[in-house]
C-alpha cells in the first residue's frame, strides 16, 4: 500500500508543478505582451514630442520670416498674419508643456514670451515695431544644435538677449 500512495502522491506533485508551471508561462506572455504594447506607446509618444517639436521650430521660422517681410515690406504678408503667427507660437508652447516634450516652466516661459511679441505688435498698430527680436528668431530657428538640445528656454533667452 505504501508504494501505492507514494505513486499517487507523485503523480498528484507532478500535476501541481505542472499547473503551476502554465500559470507561470502564462505570466510571463502577458507580462512580455504588455511590456511590448508599453514599449510601443512610448516610442510613439517620442515620436509626436519629436514631430511637436519641428512643429514649433517651423512656427518660429514662420513667424520671424513673416514679421521681417512685412518689416522690410516685402512679400504679401499683412500686419495680422504676423500676430497671429505669433499666437500660434504662444498655442504651440502651451501644447509641448501640457504633453511633456518641453518643461511646464519653460513651456510657460515661451508662452510669455510670445505673447509679450504678439502684444507689443498689436499695441504699435503697426508702427514702430523692433526687428531685432524677429531677425533673431529665424536665426534661432535654423541652429540644428538649439533644437537637438530639446530647445531650453534658457538657451533661447540668452540667444535673444534677454537674461
């Protein structure tokens, strides 16, 4: 009888281990099912920060060239599409703090700054207005190593001159 029982418990130790084994199997693919679906988002979501981020290089391209062309009274740009492309700049800098590509502070910084370009051109009507500032965000646009640095607001301050 003791053969028996050793034979039986055996066999009921083997099926444990191997439920036991499955379950773990199991874990491990939905472990390595999810990590991959995280993986996954997270390259999409550096990819849309990226993506956001040329966005804002080409608004700030377009509002320095659109601003200097009126200034120089050049092209068919009017005095309310360089506003409002420095609206889109303020709109822009908000969106990269609310999703993380840009810090919550220098999302804000940017937003200021912007929206201190946007006013100072709305309260000139139209006269008056510094080229500077517009000259200078073109240059800042076209140097590769101030985007690949993720654009620090202290960097574009510094550029701008105002420290």
């Amino acid at each position: 009888m003791k053969k028996g029982q050793m034979a039986a418990a055996k066999t009921q130790g083997r099926g444990a281990l191997l439920v036991l084994s499955l379950v773990c199997v199991g874990l491990l693919v939905v472990g390595g099912v999810f990590f991959a679906q995280w993986q996954s988002a997270s390259s999409r979501a550096q990819k849309q920060g990226g993506v956001m981020m040329e966005e804002f290089r080409a608004k700030m391209e377009e509002a320095g060239s659109c601003a200097s062309a009126w200034l120089a009274g050049e092209g068919d740009r009017s005095w309310s599409d360089c506003i409002r492309s420095f609206k889109r700049l303020e709109n822009q800098a908000q969106r990269l703090g609310e999703v993380g590509v840009l810090s919550e502070t220098d999302a804000d910084r940017y937003h200021r700054f912007f929206y201190q370009m946007e006013e100072t051109w709305i309260l000139s009507d139209g006269q008056d207005v510094p080229m500077e500032p517009v000259e200078k965000l073109v240059q800042l646009a076209g140097q590769d190593d101030f985007w690949e640095k993720g654009a620090p607001y202290d960097d574009f301050a510094s550029f701008m001159g105002e420290d």
